[in-house]
C-alpha cells in the first residue's frame, strides 16, 4: 500500500466489505478519493473501524449533531 491510499470500511447491507482507496486531495475534514467498488453514497465506517473485519454483521446507528 503506497502512502497515497488508506482502507476503508463499507457497510452493505448490514456486513462490513474493506476497500483500499486513493486519496487524490483533501480538504479539511474531507477528502476525495478513487476506489473500485464504492460509489457516492455508499455507507462507510468513520469511527471504530479499526475493531472490524471483512465480512461481519453491524448494526448502523444515525448519529444527530448537537
């Protein structure tokens, strides 16, 4: 894996799919990236992903800001 990219966890249908992504820049919290498999929209994992692995059953949970 090249400093350029990072894994990313997808959550499709209740179970956990890991991807390898390109960050191609970032802005502020944000970045853009390009990755086979996700699409705009897809639910991805931003806290907490370090405990899962490919292929487990979870539960998504909307957080509401304050």
């Amino acid at each position: 894996m090249s400093p350029d990219e990072v894994r990313v966890v997808e959550v499709d249908d209740g179970v956990t799919v890991l991807h390898t992504v390109e960050i191609l820049g970032r802005s502020g919290p944000r970045a853009l990236v390009r990755a086979e498999g996700l699409d705009a929209g897809d639910l991805v994992v931003v806290r907490g992903n370090e405990r899962l692995r490919p292929g487990q059953a979870v539960r998504v949970e909307e957080v509401r800001g304050p």
